[in-house]
C-alpha cells in the first residue's frame, strides 16, 4: 500500500497520508519531481491541527548507482484538516539536476522505485513538536515515467552542453527536428531499434529525402570519391564534408535499424543519437 500513518503525541494512526501520483515540472536549470499525497484526519488528536511535512527521496534498484537524490519539501504548508474525515491534497517535491537524470537513465532497466521517507511538525497548544510519520517505496512504470520525463522536458537538449537549434532555420531542418524528438522520446521508452530507425528519418529530412532513397554502401563510396575528386582542384569548407559525415551515419542507421529488433542495442542508440544531435548542431544548409 503506497501509504504512510501518522504519530502524533501518544496517539497512533492519527492521519494516514496516501501516495496518489507522481509528475514532473521543468524550471531554470532544474527539473522537479512532485508527489501528490491524499491526507485524511483518522483521530480527534490530528483534528484542526496545522501539520508541515517533509522528508527526502532516495532511487532504488539501479545498482551502484542506487542513493539519495534530494530533500523533499511541502508546496504549500500548512496541512490542515478541519475535522474528523476530512482529507486535503498537498504536494511534496525535489528539486533534480540533469545530471542526476542522466545518471538514472543509464542504470535504469524499465520503470524506476523510489523510497520516500517523511517527517513533520504539528502545532500543538502554540507550540511545534515532532510527529512520527514513516516511509513507503514507490514504484513508477516505464510508461509513466517516460511520461514523467517529458513534463520535465528532459532532453530538450541534443546533447548535454548544446541548446537544442533553431527549427526555422529551413522546412527541412523542422523536419528533421520532429524526427530527432521522436528519437529522444523512443531513447526514453528504451526502444533502441525505434531510436535508430528515427534517426535514419532525420538524416534523410536534412536534405529533403527519404529514408529509403540512400540505402546503399555505393552512395557513400559515390559521394566520399567525388568528394576527394573535388578536393584537389580546390578546398572544400565544412558544408561537403558534414554532407559526407551525414551520409556515412544515414548507412549507420540503415544498418541499425534493419536487423532483428535484438540486434540493436542501448548503445548503438546512444551513439547514434549523440552524432546525430551533433550534426545537427553545426547543419549548414546548402
């Protein structure tokens, strides 16, 4: 049961607090992850009674990489229930950096647990003293917390350090950022042949094509040997080249993403999503 009981004085179960959900906000550098409790008055003793809680929030099953990850605090405080049955909703968030998602990320194997522990103060004849509360742990499917995720707008960085670019800088460059955030959200959802097979979308979407227009090993070879041609009568600036290195991942992903879906792994989307989101950082358009 996603629930926690609360102590207060001598008496026992006198509040019980329910984990109803969970969300995401994105804020200025930092993304936040809120809890939505349900309190219900369960005994005279916690009846009119301003209660403040807080706690912290530690992530569970990724291995080593399993701890802490911040302090949880109430949104809005006090929590007041008025009478005997009566419940409020209030909020209980962290605050979390990207890095701190990256690292759940790459050691996360399908949804995420979290074990959230709870302590508070009850005001009490004028006067504030500590309530026993508890701890619960929570797990988050995959499917919600890929949902989680894009409340907090994770990843609406190509990479770490780069702004995600500008969309108007063509109909084709648009394009091939749809399909880029498709890859991003398949990256999410751990469905790497689906991150690869949008990859090889965005790379096509560059120059106005297909997917299945560039699905040869001679087009790369065609285009590297005109390119090397084309060298000795004259320098060639980064535009010829960045067409060559888009070439060579479109037959990247071509391979990646035909084979049977096992083939393809974590690490072959990742790689290819961080090329990918690097050419499209320094795309010229010809």
């Amino acid at each position: 049961m996603n629930e926690i009981w609360v102590h207060i004085g001598t008496t026992s179960n006198a509040a019980r607090l329910e984990l109803k959900s969970v969300s995401g906000r994105s804020g200025l550098g930092v993304m936040q992850l809120r809890f939505q409790f349900e309190a219900s008055c369960r005994h005279d003793a916690s009846a009119q009674r301003p209660m403040w809680f807080e706690g912290k929030l530690s992530a569970l099953g990724l291995g080593t990489s399993s701890g802490y990850l911040g302090r949880l605090a109430v949104e809005s405080s006090p929590v007041t229930l008025h009478s005997l049955a009566a419940t409020t909703t209030f909020d209980l968030v962290v605050d979390l950096d990207h890095r701190q998602l990256q690292i759940i990320e790459e050691h996360r194997t399908g949804g995420l647990k979290f074990n959230i522990e709870v302590t508070g103060t009850a005001m009490r004849e004028g006067n504030l003293e500590r309530i026993g509360v508890g701890s619960i742990e929570y797990e988050v499917n995959q499917s919600n917390w890929a949902a989680v995720l894009e409340q907090m707008q994770y990843r609406r960085l190509l990479l770490v350090e780069l702004d995600a670019p500008d969309a108007n800088r063509s109909a084709k460059f648009a394009a091939a950022l749809d399909y880029y955030r498709d890859a991003e959200r398949q990256y999410v959802k751990h469905e790497w042949r689906l991150t690869v097979e949008a990859l090889r979308q965005t790379l096509a979407a560059l120059v106005g094509k297909k997917a299945d227009d560039e699905d040869e090993v001679a087009d790369v070879q065609a285009g590297a040997i005109a390119l090397r041609r084309e060298s000795r009568k004259t320098d060639q600036g980064y535009p010829p080249r960045a067409e060559q290195v888009r070439l060579a991942l479109k037959f990247m992903c071509d391979l990646g993403a035909h084979p049977e879906v096992a083939s393809t792994e974590k690490s072959n989307a990742y790689s290819a999503l961080l090329m990918v989101g690097g050419l499209l950082h320094g795309w010229q358009a010809k």
